[in-house]
C-alpha cells in the first residue's frame, strides 16, 4: 500500500484568524510529534488565498496503512487533546467532509480494513 492523504476542511470563527496563527506557533511542533507517535505525517496545514478556497483552510496528514488510522483513532493521549480543544475552539466545520486520497495505482487495490478492537468495537 502506498501513501494515503488525509485532508480535512475547516473554516475559522469571525475575528479568530490572529489567535490561530498563536495557536499554530505554539502547537505545531507538538502536533507532528503526537501524529507521528500513530504512524502519522503532517503534510501541513493551510489556510486559502484570497476567498477563492472553498474552506478557510485545511489539514494534511500522511499515513502509510489503514491500520494507522485505527492506531490514531484508538489512542488516548491528553496532550493531543488539549491541542485540538483549543483548534476547535477557534475553528468550525466547513460543508465540505474530509477526505482520504490514495496514490494511484494503489488506489485500484482492494482495500482490506481490519475488524476494530479499540472504543469502536465490532461483533
């Protein structure tokens, strides 16, 4: 398997824009470590260019399995957290869903996804 690109959408509140740039300072470094930690790459966040984005900005994560995913989803860590309550609370959803991109041809494959044994248990 080979990359897959997660890219998530978001926009930020009215008048939020000077406290993200802090909240990016002060998190980011923080952020690749607790991503890296469940086999996670952050490729980045960013934010659109003169109101021609769909989105106010969005965030690029690189895994290298599915099973990285489940690893992220299922962990438990504090630190990251409290790096996202303070992201939420200058952030809102946009209409747009986040979406995971695969490298072609990879993205041919058929996709094998292990059965949860984390907080999202199967039967």
């Amino acid at each position: 398997m080979g990359t897959i690109l997660s890219v998530g959408y978001f926009n930020l509140k009215q008048g939020k824009r000077a406290e993200f740039a802090k909240w990016m300072k002060e998190f980011e470094g923080p952020l690749r470590r607790s991503l890296v930690a469940y086999g996670g790459i952050l490729r980045g966040v960013y934010l659109g260019s003169f109101g021609l984005a769909p989105s106010d900005g969005m965030t690029m994560i690189e895994y290298s399995s599915y099973e990285d995913l489940d690893a992220f989803r299922e962990a438990d860590d504090p630190e990251f957290t409290k790096m996202m309550t303070a992201f939420e609370s200058l952030t809102e959803r946009c209409a747009m869903s986040a979406q995971l991109w695969e490298q072609t041809p990879d993205a041919f494959a058929n996709i094998v996804v292990r059965k949860h044994k984390g907080k999202r248990g199967s039967k």
